[in-house]
C-alpha cells in the first residue's frame, strides 16, 4: 500500500546495482522481442507483471517507475489491453479482484481463439514478477491459473516467479508474516530487505505504518526456491523498500535468461510447507 504524497519525493539509487545488462531480446519493448525460442519453434517465453498498491497517480508511488523499468525489458510482456485500467503501463497495478487481469492473460495464451489455453496454442514459458503489494497479488493470480477451468492441465505451470519486496498488511495495519509460494511454480526467486534503513521509503505517518520488508517464504518440495536478502550483507544496508526493484533489476534480467549473475545478495534457506 503507497500513500504517495507521503512517501519520499525522490527515490535513492544505490551504488550497489551498477550497470543493468540488457540480454539478448529483452532489449526491445515486449511485442518486438524475438528469442531463440521463437526462431527454434520451441516454447516462447511471455511475462506478466504486478506492481505495488498505490493511492492517486501510480507512476508518482516508491518504487512503481523502477518495476516499469523492469518489466519493459522482460520478454514478451504481456500489458493489459487498450483502454484497460493499465494500459499505459507495463504492469498490472495491485487489484484485490483479479478478473480481468486473468481475461488478459487468457486472450494472449489463447491463440487458436477457442477460449481455452490448452496444448493446441502455442507453447510458452510464463514467468511473473511481482513487487510489494504486487507480490501477493502475483501469488493470487498464479493460484488463480492453477484452478481455472480455462488452463488445461499441461498449460497451469508457471516457469519462473520473482518476488520483490512482497508485503501486504491484512485488517488494514497487519502485516502478513510469511508467503507460501504456489505449488504450480517451477522456480521462485525473493529479492528482498529484512532490515528498513531508519528513512526507509515505505515509512509513514511516522512509523504507524510500515516498513514494508519482504515476507518471508514457504514453499513445496517441488519448487526450486531461492530468497535473496538484500539486508543480509553491508553493500546493501541502504536497500529500501522502494529500492529493491532497481536493485533487483540486472539480478532478474540474468536469471530469467537462466544465467547466473555475479554479485548476488545472501541467499537464506528457505523452509518447506
């Protein structure tokens, strides 16, 4: 949740990101991207992105221009439609009914137009990323794949899911401890702070509410998992809440183009449900 005319009016840049490396086809806006994949006639990687709950104007709230950032470079992104809430972006912005989130999707996967995403369209690869608020709205719509009857059963698997700074309070000011990842994810990746600098961005009304630090994760047995804690080493003492999306940016970029980056944050262990 981002009460905008509260949070800071700049966002810090940390030295720690560096230059973000742009692969391949994730150069290009996402209906231009052309991978491997598509040359080779195998799966095409599509991505859909959720960004932070936000008050007034979204691209003014923490953090929500750094996930615009990097979800126009993620391959072939999947934006809501014209003359949609968010159409203008290259997110979903945080929406507590996900209804039309999951029409868009399925008019995208749907490629022989028969109103179902099954074997006979074309096959993809899906990865989501969502930030903060966007994180669990990320965990509702891939739970939401999981049982909708328009996914056949060999269309329900999401390839990757990045998680970035997840947080969302319950009965307005609690904040959820921990999130179970979706047992329908291949591969889960937390970018996260544990630990708010004293200005953390996500700061407000004095300390009544927040700071958002990312939750933690649970996952299944059969989810590859990895929670990176941006707090757990000095260079990224003043990782905030609004910062974790640049901060994130190269690390994401790499391992959706199954890479593996130098300068990760500690990885923590994470606990199995």
């Amino acid at each position: 949740m981002y009460y905008s005319g509260l949070l800071k009016a700049a966002v810090r840049r940390v030295g720690l990101v560096g230059a973000v490396v742009v692969l391949g086809a994730c150069a290009a806006d996402a209906d231009d991207a052309t991978s491997s994949d598509d040359i080779n006639g195998g799966p095409i990687p599509r991505t859909v992105c959720f960004a932070g709950r936000t008050f007034g104007d979204v691209m003014t709230s923490g953090g929500i221009p750094e996930i615009d950032r990097l979800c126009k470079v993620m391959p072939n992104l999947i934006r809501d439609v014209p003359g949609g809430r968010d159409a203008q972006y290259n997110f979903f912005a945080w929406d507590s009914n996900l209804a039309h989130e999951m029409d868009v999707v399925v008019g995208a996967l749907d490629t022989n137009h028969d109103g179902q995403v099954t074997g006979a369209d074309a096959p993809v690869t899906l990865t989501v990323v969502g930030y903060s608020w966007g994180g669990f709205n990320a965990v509702d719509f891939i739970n939401a794949i999981a049982s909708d009857h328009r996914f056949g059963p060999d269309r329900k698997t999401i390839a990757k899911f990045f998680a970035l700074d997840a947080f969302r309070t319950d009965f307005l000011v609690l904040p959820r401890a921990e999130m179970d990842v979706p047992r329908n994810v291949q591969k889960y990746y937390s970018f996260r702070h544990s630990v708010a600098p004293a200005d953390d961005c996500s700061i407000i009304l004095g300390g009544l509410l927040g700071p958002f630090t990312g939750r933690v994760p649970y996952c299944t047995g059969s989810t590859e998992c990895h929670d990176f804690d941006f707090s757990a080493y000095a260079a990224g003492k003043n990782v905030d809440h609004c910062a974790v999306p640049d901060a994130a940016h190269p690390f994401v970029v790499a391992l959706d183009n199954d890479q593996i980056p130098t300068g990760l944050p500690p990885e923590l262990k994470v606990s199995r449900y």
